[in-house]
C-alpha cells in the first residue's frame, strides 16, 4: 500500500474530489496548510507573500491503484501555472483501526 499525499492549490480542491471519486477513490483526508515551494512565495506590487495557502490531501491507495490516483491528481489539479502543487508517494508499512486494534496490512 502506498500514501499519497497531493499539496495542491485550494481553488482546485472541488476538481481534484470528483476525479478521485469518478476513479473509484474515495476515503480521504484533507489539511489546510500554507507553504511555499522554489519560487519562495509571490511578489505582488510592493507586498512579498511567503506562505501560501494551498490543500493537502492523504490518501491511502493498494499498489495497483497509484497510477490511477496520480492521473487523477494531476490532470485535475493542473493549472499550468508556478505553484500547481507536488504528489508524494510513500510505502505504508502499517494500518491500525483505533475502534477494534485491527491491523490491515
């Protein structure tokens, strides 16, 4: 199993649910975070932004479902723009329901 973790601009977030939803996906976890990636924020006018709003979503998908959730995400949050985001993919090593102490892996 894999987490992916998709940091992405918050005007896309309605797109990017659907595209995971229409992909058959649809446990997730979603953060409001600020960051800034290489271009170090935006400069408009006079005012430097350093943080910048942006959504993480945490998903947690079977091998075989990775390509298919990364298509998801990145054709749905694309913007073709400085700042459309970055996917993480991470190996999962453990699940644990918190309820019954049952493990998934």
């Amino acid at each position: 199993m894999k987490l992916i973790q998709a940091i992405f601009r918050p005007e896309r977030e309605a797109e990017v649910i659907r595209a995971l939803e229409k992909a058959g996906l649809y446990a997730m976890t979603k953060l409001d975070v600020l960051g800034r990636g290489k271009q170090r924020g935006v400069q408009v006018g006079e005012a430097t932004y350093d943080e910048l709003a942006k959504l993480m979503l945490m998903i947690v998908v079977e091998d075989g479902d990775v390509d298919r959730a990364v298509a998801a995400i990145r054709k749905s949050a694309y913007t073709g723009h400085f700042g459309d985001g970055r996917i993480f993919i991470l190996p999962v090593e453990h699940i644990l329901t918190i309820r019954t102490g049952e493990a998934t892996l």
